[in-house]
C-alpha cells in the first residue's frame, strides 16, 4: 500500500524543483500529490483526478 504521508513528497518535490531551475522559462504552476497512490489505476476514481484537471485548466 501507497504511504498516505504528504510529507513523503518532500524529497520528490524539491529535487523537480531543482530540474526546473535549469529549464529555462519554467515555472512551476501548481501540484498535485497523489498520496496513497501507487499501484496501476488506483487513482481512477478518487479527488486526484478532478483536481488535476481543475489545475490543468488554470495553465497558461
């Protein structure tokens, strides 16, 4: 099972920061984390998937 800790992402997050600091013009626009997701379709069906497209509409 997929660790459900937000602050697991920590280490995930600073290190796309770092790459996106060398890609110039890049900025971030927003996250989404999905916790408690790991194997192959466990995220069909949860808040995740919505949320991903709400941001993904907000991209400029």
């Amino acid at each position: 099972m997929a660790d459900t800790n937000r602050k697991m992402f920590d280490g995930v997050l600073a290190a796309m920061r770092g790459f996106l600091a060398c890609c110039e013009g890049s900025k971030e626009c927003g996250m989404v984390c999905a916790s408690g997701v790991y194997e192959k379709g466990t995220v069909k069906g949860t808040k995740f998937i919505s949320a991903a497209r709400k941001l993904g509409m907000k991209v400029k």
